[in-house]
C-alpha cells in the first residue's frame, strides 16, 4: 500500500503499479435519516495531486432499492 501523506509525490509509482487505474476513490461513512429510508454519503475521486473532485450523494430506499436522487459537487481541482 502507497501512503501518500507520509511520503512525496507517490502518483508516478502509484501509476507504474496500476497502470490502468483510473485513480483513487475513498467513501464516507454512511449518513441515515431517522426512518433509514434516505442516506448521504461523501466521496473523492483522485488520480494526482491536481487533478480530483468531491461528491455529496443523497439517495432514498425505493422498493426495496437505493437510488441516488441527488449528486452534488463540493470541490474540483
């Protein structure tokens, strides 16, 4: 496992081990409402140092399914 924070500019090796990546993806915990019928989750996408984005999804429990009924971008670089 590559740890970016503890060492410099690891995306070059980060891409010689997995060439065909499209970068790195990290989730949050999961938000619930009360009824657990509604949920809000954050995720990141990176695939270099200037270059990645972050989401704020909400979705809803719809039959038994969850379906993404809101997406918003909070960040871009």
């Amino acid at each position: 496992i590559l740890n970016f924070r503890k060492r410099g500019n690891l995306w070059k090796e980060f891409y010689k081990k997995y060439p065909n990546s499209a970068g790195i993806i990290q989730f949050s915990r999961v938000g619930f409402n009360g009824k657990r019928n509604m949920a809000l989750v954050y995720y990141e996408i990176r695939r270099d140092w200037k270059w990645g984005s972050g989401y704020f999804v909400l979705l809803k429990k719809l039959n038994n399914s969850w379906k993404i009924i809101d997406k918003n971008m909070i960040w871009i670089s």
